[in-house]
C-alpha cells in the first residue's frame, strides 16, 4: 500500500472510531488524521506479531480492521492523556 492510501486509511479508521467511542472527543481533521496513521501503524504491528496478517491491500477486510482496532485504542489513550489534562 502506498503512503497516500496509508494516509487516506488512516484519516477514515481515525473517523470510524471516533465514531463508535461513545462521548465528546477533542480535536479536529488533523487529530483524528495523527490518532488514525498512528492507530494503523499499531494496529499492523500488532496484527503481525499476533496474528500474522499484514497491512497490504487497501480493500481488505483484515487490514480495516486492524487499523480501526489499532486507531481505537490510540483515541482511548488520548482520551486519557486529554481528559486529565482538562480537569487539572
């Protein structure tokens, strides 16, 4: 997969789980473009050590979901970071 459908898997997996997280998230495009690249690169790296799959077709299904799996937990922990930042 080439970097401009890393970027544009990245930025749509960003969405879709800030979409499924329940409450308020921060941030805009660019955050959820960041939490979404970052989220996909664990999500591959995680998908690899554990299951053995890789990121390399755009149009496959394991590869959605590890990056929206990945972009999840990424958005999770920037919640946290976010939310203490906030109510100190």
């Amino acid at each position: 997969m080439g970097f401009f459908g890393f970027l544009l898997l990245g930025l749509i997996a960003g969405a879709i789980a800030k979409l499924i997280l329940p409450g308020k998230q921060s941030g805009g495009w660019f955050v959820t473009l960041l939490l979404g690249v970052v989220g996909a690169i664990l999500g591959g790296w995680l998908g690899g050590l554990l299951f053995n799959v890789s990121l390399d077709s755009f149009f496959s299904l394991s590869t959605w979901a590890l990056a929206i799996g990945g972009s999840l937990i990424v958005l999770l922990i920037y919640g946290l970071i976010v939310g203490r930042r906030s109510k100190a």
